[in-house]
C-alpha cells in the first residue's frame, strides 16, 4: 500500500472519531513526527530542570549508594509498622 493510500485511509477513519482524548494522542503523535523528534518541554518541566541544576550548583547531591541506603531504611521501617520522622 502506497504513502498516499495510507494516508487516505487514515484521514478517512479519523472523520468519523469523536472521542477528543483519543484525536489529542494522535495529534500528539503526529507532532511528534512532524517535528523531527525534537521533543518540546513543558514550562512546568523547564522549571523542574532549572531547579534540578540549581541543586547540583548547590551541592545538593546525594550517591547512589547512600540513597539506596536510606530507601533501604525507609522500606525497612515500613515493613516493621514503625515510622521515623526523619525518613518520612
């Protein structure tokens, strides 16, 4: 089947849809495409990734290791009914 009966096709079925939800995925999909793959940020995650970078700036890091560590602590606690304030 050719690009250009395909793509009848697809306008075709997509006439008959009603369902918002479900033409914004497509659309989304199709925008994704249509873009090259350049991947458009939300404003909400642009200030997630400043704030994130900021942080590092800061030194507000913590390894691998110790944070597997306190997640370790965290699960343990949870499995013993007791919580600690400081790992809530």
């Amino acid at each position: 089947m050719s690009t250009i009966e395909l793509r009848h096709i697809i306008n075709e079925h997509l006439s008959h849809i009603e369902d918002v939800s479900f033409l914004n995925a497509i659309k989304t999909i199709i925008e994704s495409k249509a873009s090259g793959g350049i991947y458009r940020l939300s404003e909400f995650q642009k200030e997630r990734i400043d704030s994130a970078r900021q942080q590092l700036k800061n030194g507000q890091t913590i390894s691998h290791d110790d944070l597997q560590k306190e997640i370790d602590q965290w699960l343990s606690t949870k499995k013993h009914g007791q919580m600690r304030p400081d790992l809530t």
